[in-house]
C-alpha cells in the first residue's frame, strides 16, 4: 500500500511502499539505516541484509543525498523515534541518484544558503518555517470566514500610492504610470460600503531602500476593513486576531515550532488584553531610558524593541502624530494634531507587526490631507467617492504575514519565512 510517512503510525505492522528523498544513510556490515523525507514527514528506514534481494541492498551503497528512491517495508513502532516509528524495508528502489548535493549537513553561509534557496526549503527547519506560514495563512482565512468577513481581492497593479511616494515600484501601464500595490487598503474602503466587513491578503510591493532583518521588498499583508467600526473596536480587533493565530500555531504546529527551538511559554503567555501606550507616553518613557528621541521622531527598530520589551507581550502604541503617518487616518478630536492610529508591536525584538487606523471620512477633511501630502488628486478621486455617497466611520489594519511568522517562530530575520524573498538588489531564485 503507498502510503505518506506522516500517516504511517496508522499503519503499525503493514507493509507499506513510500516514495521521497534520501537525507542520510549510514551502514555497517549486515545492516543499514536511511533516513527518508516525503515531504509529510522524515522516518528511518531499516535495512537487514539477511532481509533484502541483491538489488535492494547494492542500493543503499549506490544512494547519496537528495536521490529519490521507491521503499518498501513493515512498519513497526519505535517510541525513540520523533515519527514514533521506523520501517523496515523488503526492497529498495533508486529512481534517481543526485549528483552531489551542494547543501551538506555541514554549516554554510547565509548568502549561499539563500542563493541556493530552492534547494535550501528541503532543510528540515525551513520546511518548518514554511509550515507554520501555511497555517497561519489558513489560520487568518478561517478568523475572518468564521466572522462573516467577505474576502476582496484587491489589485496589485495600481495607480494611485497608499503609504507614500518613496517606496513605489513603478511600471509602465500602457503609456500610463502604475506601481505595484503597497497595501490594498483604498480598495478595501469602497468594498467596505458595499459588503460592511471584508479583508483582503496578498503580496504587496515596497522598494525600501535599506537593508534589514526587518524587510523584504514584497511581502505578504492581511487588512481587515470594517465599517463603523472605530477606533476601540478597531485595537480589540487586532488584539483577538493576534491571539486567535499565536493559539492556533500552538494548538497545531508543536512540532514545527520543537524543530526551530521556540520557546512555547513566551506564546502561552499571550492573552488578551494587550498593554496599550500613548505615543506621547511612549517618547517619556523611551527617554526615561536614556535613548535620544524627542516627540514627532518616527520610531525605529531600536526604539521599538526597548518599548516593548518593557512589557513581554505585545504592546498596542496609539495616537502618533499626524506628520509620521498616513494620509488618511483619522485625527484625534481631542488633539488634532494626533491621529487615531495602532501600532501592535511584537516583543523580542520584533517590532511593528501590525499598522492600522481609524479613517477620516470626512470628505473635505480628507481632500485637505490629500492636498497637504501632495499627492495627485487625480488618482484619488474615486477614493474621496466613498466619503462622498453615503460617508461612515471605518477602521481597519494591516499585518504583514512575515513579521507575524518571524515572531511567532522566533526566526531572526524574515527572509526565511518566505519562500522565496525579495530582499534589496536581490532577485534570485
Ligand atoms: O504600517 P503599514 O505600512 O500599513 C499599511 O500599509 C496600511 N495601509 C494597512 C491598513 O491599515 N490596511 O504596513 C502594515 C504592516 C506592518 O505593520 C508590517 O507588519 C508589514 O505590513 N510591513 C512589512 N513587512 C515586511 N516588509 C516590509 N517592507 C513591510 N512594510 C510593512
Ligand atoms: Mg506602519
């Protein structure tokens, strides 16, 4: 019976065939061992020379790693193992012998790690990364179906900038300027009129010009956009969503997260209510602390994770100035020169995981900031229609997928928590 090795302790005392990838093998005299990988799963199979045909037991001599080889073999219980099992194998088929394979058990560089990249996602902690993106993918899908949430793709060629002008990919659209989507947001708002709570998550575009464990060039972002929904509901939002994916990767990826060594109890300990702080709280403290920052500095990395390493959980910054932030966010009516935005930043190091805001839906309000921020009317006529027919308070946010994966698995930097990233001068694979 073919089978996948993550099933196989369904199948204790069967003989089963298994196809996948040599990892290792090591053998002596009459026995041998190989590591297996499917894909599902790793398992050790167990080959007796008293037990195999000629063919099969030249095999384990000629195999090397990353060949791709067809088993079969009984499956029998083995508490050591991390699969709780091993096979023990009757035959030994090679499909095809792998030259040698350029990433060795042995240490390598990150730079040749990630030139070989393609190959590097068949490493064990790798594959874990991509595992624990996948159910935070399906975990963030299921959060907002199971709200009543309506998904809306928004486009990623586009005409009009959402988080300013300095970090546009720009392309030619027959004749016309268009950049790839930095955020799907101003699609979301419209929708938001027509279906109340929608979201939208795809990869999303940034040209940022500096190199950091922090960045990529595109990366994944979720948005929530609520209509009237405001600026309380809006950080209770985020705060659920938050926990709902740290449980549910702890709930289902116990595995990945042994592989990559993470501390569980740091994500046990997140519950909401999340510590929230003032901007404004936040720069006193930051210079009770000793660090060089004064009120309308935009935060970096380094104040960021001093702020929220105050607290060991995430921690909700709120009411920025309106000159460090967006265009559309809605000013504070007790302090107009703030604006009612959230930033969620993780702990550890890892800094803004989340932005969002409530919106201004004032339509000459809004038409006055578009103005101030010298951005071209223009393209954002239709925009300003939503406050124009039928206006209402919104709010919403957005979490880039990475940041989220990087934290909850504890990976320093983001460029393994994708696939394939796309990282400053850097293109290939
Ligand atoms: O704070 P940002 O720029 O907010 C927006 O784009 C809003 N339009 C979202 C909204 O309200 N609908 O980006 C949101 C999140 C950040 O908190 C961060 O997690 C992630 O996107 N992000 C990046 N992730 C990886 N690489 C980059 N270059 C990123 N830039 C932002
Ligand atoms: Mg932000």
């Amino acid at each position: 019976m073919r089978a996948y090795i993550s099933e196989l302790s369904k199948h204790i005392g069967e003989t089963v065939t298994l196809e996948g990838w040599l990892v290792k093998k090591r053998s002596s005299g009459k026995i041998g061992f190989l590591q297996i990988r499917d894909g599902s799963g790793d398992v050790q199979g167990v080959a007796s020379r008293a037990d195999l045909d000629e063919v099969s037991w030249q095999a384990i001599e000629e195999l090397t790693q990353e060949s791709t080889l067809r088993v079969s073999g009984v499956v029998q219980e083995d508490k050591r193992a991390p699969s709780g099992v091993e096979v023990h194998l009757g035959k030994i088929e090679i499909l095809a012998i792998s030259p040698e394979f350029p990433i060795s058990p042995k240490e390598h560089g990150v730079s040749f790690l990630m030139e070989k990249r393609h190959l590097w996602l068949r490493s064990s902690r790798q594959r874990a990364a991509l595992r624990v993106r996948s159910e935070v993918s399906q975990g963030i899908r299921d959060f907002f179906y199971e709200r009543g949430f309506t998904l809306i793709d928004s486009p990623i060629l586009t005409p009009a900038a959402c988080e300013g002008t300095s970090t546009l990919f720009e392309t030619d659209y027959f004749g016309e300027q268009a950049y790839l989507s930095q955020s799907g947001q101003l699609y979301l708002e419209p929708a938001a009129a027509a279906l109340g709570k929608v979201y939208c998550f795809g990869p999303t575009f940034r040209a940022e010009k500096s190199k950091t464990r922090r960045h990529l060039m595109e990366f994944w972002m979720v948005e929530p956009e609520v209509a009237f929904l405001e600026f309380g509901g809006l950080c209770e939002l985020a705060e659920e969503f938050v926990c709902a994916l740290v449980a549910r990767v702890l709930d289902r990826c116990s595995a990945e997260l042994a592989t990559l060594e993470r501390d569980r109890s740091v994500l046990e300990s997140i519950t909401a209510p999340f510590p929230r702080i003032t901007y404004s709280d936040a720069i006193d403290a930051l210079k009770a602390d000793g660090l060089d920052v004064s009120w309308g500095d935009d935060l970096g990395a380094e104040e960021e994770t001093a702020l929220a390493s105050r607290f060991g959980k995430p921690v909700l910054l709120t009411h920025f100035p309106a000159a460090i932030k967006a265009f559309y966010m809605e000013p504070d009516p007790d302090n107009p020169d703030q604006v009612l935005g959230v930033d969620v930043l993780a702990p550890e190091g890892y800094g803004e995981i989340i932005g969002g805001s409530q919106r201004i839906h004032d339509h000459d309000l809004l038409l006055e900031r578009i103005r101030a921020h010298d951005l071209p009317l223009e393209a954002f006529d239709w925009y300003l229609d939503v406050r124009k027919f039928g206006t209402f308070p919104h709010s919403g946010f957005g979490m880039g997928l990475e940041r989220f994966v990087a934290w909850v698995t504890g990976l320093k930097h983001l460029r393994e928590t994708i696939p394939y990233p796309r990282m400053l001068n850097k293109i290939y694979p």
